[in-house]
C-alpha cells in the first residue's frame, strides 16, 4: 500500500523538478518557547490566524509554526516524510479529505484519542486517525451589482439554463476550480459526478460556453468582485463569505438540488515530533473555544435560519445538504484509471485550464 501512495504522490508531482516548498509560513508564540508545534496546511494564513494566536496564547511553552500549503504539494511531501522515515509535521490539515484519507489508509498516520475526539459524529472520525474540523460549504457565487436576483442560479439546473443560449452573456465567464491544480477541486468535481444526474449536462454546459478552470478560491472570487467572471461554481463557501463580510456585492449560494458540506481533515503524522502537544491541538480545535475561533473565521458555518444576509440557503436545507464523509468511499476517486479517465473528461471540457503562476491552490 505504501508503494501505492508514493506512485499517487509522483503522479500528482507530474514532471516538476523542483520540491514543492509551503507558499508562506508565519509563527505564533515566544520565539524562545521550550516546545515547537509545525502545522502543515491548505487553509489559508488569513483564515487560520485567530485560531493560532489563541492557541498559542494559552499555552505560553509553545511556538506554533504554521506552513500554508497547496493539496497536492502537501500529500507529496507529506507521503515522502512518511516513506523515508523522517520526522514530519506534527499535524497535517487539509481540504482534500480524500488525500489525508489515502494517507491514514497507507499507515502515515498515528491515533489519537480523547473526550474531544469520541463526541465526533462517526463521518468526521475515522479510526481516530482522520478527524473532520470544519463545516463548510461548496458555494456558486456571484456578484449582486452584475446579475439580477431573477437571474440567480439557486441550483445546477438554473445555471445549465443560463449556459444553454448561443448568445447567453455568461459565456466564458463561469469559473470555477481547475482540478488537475486543485485537490479540492478534484474532490468536488469527483463528488458532483457520483451524486448528480445533472453531472453530464453540467460539465456538456460548462464547454460549450467556454467556462473556465482556474486556480484557487481568492482568486477566482476577485474575478466575481471585479466582473471578469459573472459566476463561481463549485467554490469553497468560507472564502467568499470571509470576502463577503468586507464586499456587499459578494453572495455565496447553497444550490437547492444539493449542497457539499466538506469538513477539513487534521491528521497526526505517524512520525510527528510532538505528538501528544499535536493532540493538544486537536482537542483544542474541537473545544468550544477552538470552534468559537473557527466560526470566526468563516470556517465553521451556520445554516441556521437567520443567517447571514449574503449567504443564500437552500429552501428545503434538511435533505440538501450532502457531507461529505470520511469513509473509504473516498479512495474510489483516487483509483489511478479513474482519477486518469475523469481528468481526461476534464481536459476535454476545461482545454485552456490553468491557474496563476507561483500560487499554490487548495
């Protein structure tokens, strides 16, 4: 199984010679502190800041080293450290759920278990090594002084309609994640595919009006701020509800036919240096304080009615909302002839795909 991961992690590597290295690092806590913890992740600093700085504040022997990482940069190295034996981070948080699966699934993890842990729902635990820290949501996103309320898509079907016309004004300005950059992005699409019955007609839609695959979710929500796209498909709901909250034009809806609910995954590496302050920090993201912290921080969302203004919820919330859980189901987009079939799908669909140069996405 071992040399399996280390196959997938080349695999996403693609043809780069150079070793994937975290976009941005920041510390938190007394630079003399007696103890390090390193926390590799996807989310972004902005995001996770709050949660360091309380952490940290609270425990006044520790120095929290936060690297930001891309998905699949971060299930390489963290694959490698693993295989060769090395220490590693001492905790690994990311978006691409199915990625820290397969890494629990090929022995790179180690257990941890508390009160904390035990009041987890059994879809955000598996076998107390993959643990689901978040509540978010896969949003379409738009920008109210561009398209009309009557216009807004609230579920797949709408925005296949809108994409049908020859001379539709959304063509070529729908985007959405570019999934060979993204493992996020990969989950979502891989997701909507074996869940939707629109799936076919969506991605059908999507090339023949020219929509775009692009790398990260800041960037393609500029593109929705400042109108080069009239709508994001598919984009993870904390960023543009945190944009929200300093953009009124910015609104992020929960499509009615069914919403993704993701929760970030944290995993302890089988070889972390600090372990038990890593399950520290666990217990601590999954205390109140901890998701008092993420609430936020747009990381843990409530659907509650009375929300927030720009956060449109489906009319029937109970049987929209589709979690995504952690189970072994999430290796079955990872089999290397499909994961090869689906991005082919994709490259036919997506031909000009691509994201900016130096940024590493989700």
């Amino acid at each position: 199984m071992k040399a399996i991961g280390l196959m997938f992690a080349m695999m996403l590597a693609g043809a780069a010679v150079a070793q994937p290295a975290p976009e941005a690092v920041k510390s938190y806590g007394p630079d003399d502190a007696g103890r390090r913890l390193l926390v590799r992740g996807t989310t972004d600093i902005a995001r996770f800041e709050t949660v360091m700085d309380l952490f940290a504040s609270r425990r006044g022997d520790t120095r929290i080293d936060y690297e930001q990482w891309g998905s699949n940069d971060l299930f390489q190295v963290t694959v490698a450290d693993c295989r060769q034996g090395v220490e590693a981070a001492d905790m690994v948080i990311s978006s691409a759920v199915d990625l820290q699966f397969k890494l629990a699934n090929d022995g790179c993890a180690r257990a941890h278990r508390s009160a904390a842990t035990a009041r987890l729902p059994q879809v955000a635990n598996w076998r107390d090594e993959v643990f689901g820290i978040t509540r978010e949501l896969a949003v379409i996103v738009y920008n109210r002084r561009l398209i009309d309320d009557a216009e807004v898509p609230r579920s797949r079907f709408d925005l296949i309609d809108l994409l049908r016309p020859d001379d539709s004004r959304f063509r070529g300005r729908v985007a959405t994640y570019d999934i060979e950059a993204s493992g996020l992005g990969y989950l979502f699409a891989f997701a909507d595919a074996q869940q939707a019955t629109t799936f076919g007609s969506l991605i059908e839609a999507f090339g023949r009006s020219g929509a775009v695959a692009t790398c990260c979710s800041d960037e393609i929500i500029d593109g929705v701020a400042d109108g080069t796209y009239l709508i994001a498909y598919n984009v993870l709901g904390s960023y543009a509800l945190a944009r929200a909250e300093r953009n009124p034009d910015i609104v992020a809806v929960a499509p009615d036919d069914y919403t993704l609910v993701l929760a970030r995954a944290a995993l302890i590496p089988r070889l972390a240096a600090e372990p038990d302050l890593a399950g520290a920090f666990l217990d601590f993201l999954l205390s109140e304080a901890g998701r008092s912290a993420l609430r936020s921080a747009q990381l843990i969302v409530s659907t509650e009615e009375g929300g927030p203004e720009y956060l449109r919820l489906p009319d029937t919330a109970e049987t929209s909302f589709r979690p995504i859980a952690l189970t072994p189901s999430l290796l079955v987009g990872l089999d290397r002839h499909k994961r090869r079939d689906f991005i082919a799908l994709w490259r036919s669909t997506f031909p000009n795909g691509g994201g900016a140069a130096g940024v590493t996405p989700e």
